[in-house]
C-alpha cells in the first residue's frame, strides 16, 4: 500500500505527534515564550531548591512543557467531541498564546457548538482541581512547585475562557445560547462578537484595575501583556464580526432565484443547431440528455463561446459538455451556507437544479452566484 502523502502544514510550525488522527503542532513563537517561561520560573526554582544553578532553567523549561502539555488536554477535547459529532479535525495547534483546534465545518445546532467549546474550559478547570487534590501528597521542592504553578494556570485559563466573548470558549457557548433562544446562528455570533470586543476594552483596562483592586503599581510587562491579549480578542471578535456578516449576505443566496433558464437537447445534437434552439427559446445554459431523457452533462458556456461557428455544424454538443458527475447535481432549492459549501466542495462553472422529483428545474452558473454575492454587498 503506497505511503500516505503528508498533510500541509503552516509555515513555521512543527510536528510533534497526533491525537485521534489530527496532528499536534507547535509553532516556532511557542519556543520563544518557553524560554521565556523558563527565565521568569528559573528565580523561584531557585529559592524553592537553593544552589542547583543552572538546572534552575531546566526546571522552568520543564514546567513550561508541563504548562503546554495541560493546553494540549483542553485542545485535545475539543477535538474528540468535534469528532464525535461528525466534524474532522485535521490539527491541534500550540502556540505563543495557547493552542488552537482546527474544526473543519461550522456546528449544524446550537448543542453541539455548546459541547464544542464548553468542553475546552471545562478539562482546564478539572486539570487545576487534579492538581489541587494531589498536593497535598506531594512534599516541599520543585515538584510541589510545578504543581501549584500547574492548578494555578489551568484554573485560571479554564476560568478566562468562559468569558462570554468571542473568539474564546465562552463567546461560542454564548453564541450557542443566544442561537438556541433566537433560532439565529447569525444573532448568537453577533452578540458573542460584541461581548468580545467588550472584553477587549476591558483586557486592556486591566492594570489599571489592578492598581485600583489590589494596591499594585502595575509595571511595563503588565501593560505589553494586556495590550497582547486585547489586540487577540478584538482581532478575533472583529474578524467574527466581519463573518457573521457575509454569512448574513449569503442566506440571501437561494439556488432557484439564481436559475438559468435551460434547453435540454440530445448529447448527439450538432453544437450549431443546439445553440439555435437555446437562442429561439431564451435559454440561457443547455443540457444534454440521453434518447430517454436523463441528464448527463451540462454544456460549458466558456467552451461555446471558444468554439469557432464554423465547426459548431460539425460537433455534437456533448464535446463542449461536462460530465454530470454528483456533485454537480443540486436541489432547486438549496441556498445560503448550503449552497456555497456545496460549490465549494465541487468547484464547476455550471451546476444542473433538479425539483424534489428528479425533474430538471434549470441551471446555476458560478459567476451569477459571485454576481448576487457581490450586489447583496452594496
């Protein structure tokens, strides 16, 4: 059996495993903010084990891998549950400000974008409590260390990710709410984005509160860091703004209204005469069919039109007609995000719209889809 070709992976990321088929991996910034990890433990490394030197980087380079491998399971389960209702996931990603589970496919109902992400904090929140129950088993050093660091960092990410803001956790289990009372996957998103770019504001407010809250004279590393997180969750709220809004737009896009009025013709027909008959009757695509009338191929308007007139007499109409593979078969009256994925999985310049019975409705043609797509923009 011939080896199975290796998946694309982003530029600067690196493979280091698979879970459940989907590869784990770690981009290049994620090494960067490990030493850098392992320079802000190494101090309290030290005084909690004094004289080790420089193993103290060690033991901060340790506990960062430790810290990454608590992401990974809060990754990891989010892309068991996204297989267990049906979705791939084609990879889990670790990086400077976490991980990222790549879910190929939006969720079909509110509970399962609820499960989806909910699942996520949910591990992280249980690593932290494991890591609580067990400390007190564990005697003075660097292991009880890397524990409370582990408890510590997992509650609080578990925690921080149910925000209710978009693109965290919580922003899809708000989504999920909101679509589940309003029937509206367009309002949960706009809602949750909202929320998102308020929590943004409020990232970057942070060191002040914490002066205000806490007494604490809030230093350069506190404000670079809010301004990181902020800057994430507003490119990230905005940018599920900005889907929510084509994908309002594209709920516009119904296959029938789009239709091509379409002559059905013998695929044996002269490409001539099939071209006359489609002019006489206003048809704007043609179909070839078989003696008994099934459809086997659509008729390509790009090659007609390269097609000298000279030789149409000559040609049957079948030469300038592709195939009707599935994929190329619509219902009449698919539309919306239906619709552009399934263009998307067959990419064609024409697509045969058939009625519930089988009978022929018409024809869409791609750049009538980009047309109406564009013109709803306006």
């Amino acid at each position: 059996m011939p080896d199975t070709p290796p998946r694309d992976r982003p530029p600067g990321t690196f493979k280091v495993g698979s879970i459940a088929g989907s590869d784990v991996l770690v981009t290049s910034s994620w090494f960067l903010v490990a030493g850098l990890i392992a320079v802000i433990v190494a101090p309290a490394a030290e005084s909690v084990q004094p004289g080790i030197g420089v193993w103290k980087y060690v033991a901060g380079l340790a506990f960062a891998i430790i810290l990454y491998l608590s992401i990974l399971i809060h990754e990891a389960s989010h892309a068991l549950v996204a297989r267990r209702y049906g979705f791939p996931v084609s990879s889990i990603t670790l990086h400077f400000l976490g991980g990222m589970t790549a879910i190929e496919g939006e969720a079909r109902r509110p509970r399962q974008e609820f499960f989806i992400a909910v699942v996520g904090p949910l591990s992280s929140i249980a690593v932290g409590l494991v890591a609580l129950a067990v400390r007190g088993f564990i005697p003075e050093g660097l292991l009880l260390m890397a524990v409370d660091g582990l408890a510590g960092a997992n509650l609080l990410v578990g925690v921080l990710n149910l925000v209710p803001g978009l693109p965290l956790d919580g922003g899809r289990v708000l989504k999920s709410l909101v679509w589940g009372a309003t029937g509206s996957v367009h309002r949960g998103t706009i809602v949750a984005g909202w929320v998102g770019r308020v929590a943004a504001v409020a990232a970057m407010g942070w060191p002040f509160a914490q002066q205000a809250l806490f007494g604490q004279e809030p230093d350069v590393l506190d404000f670079v860091l809010a301004f990181v997180v902020a800057a994430f969750l507003w490119s990230g709220a905005s940018a599920s703004l900005a889907g929510a809004r084509i994908r309002g737009r594209m709920a516009h896009l119904v296959a029938r209204d789009l239709a091509r009025r379409t002559l059905a013709v013998p695929d044996d027909l002269p490409l001539a005469e099939a071209v006359r008959r489609a002019q006489d009757a206003s048809a704007g695509s043609i179909v070839t069919v078989t003696g008994s009338g099934v459809p086997v191929g659509i008729v390509s308007e790009a090659a007609v039109a390269a097609t000298p007139e000279d030789r149409r007499p000559w040609l049957a109409v079948s030469t300038v007609a592709r195939t009707l593979d599935d994929g190329l078969r619509l219902p009449v009256a698919i539309g919306g995000e239906d619709l552009v994925r399934a263009l998307s999985a067959t990419p064609a310049a024409e697509y045969l719209l058939l009625e519930p019975d089988g009978s022929i409705y018409g024809v869409l043609v791609t750049a009538d889809v980009d047309r109406a797509f564009r013109e709803s923009a306006d």
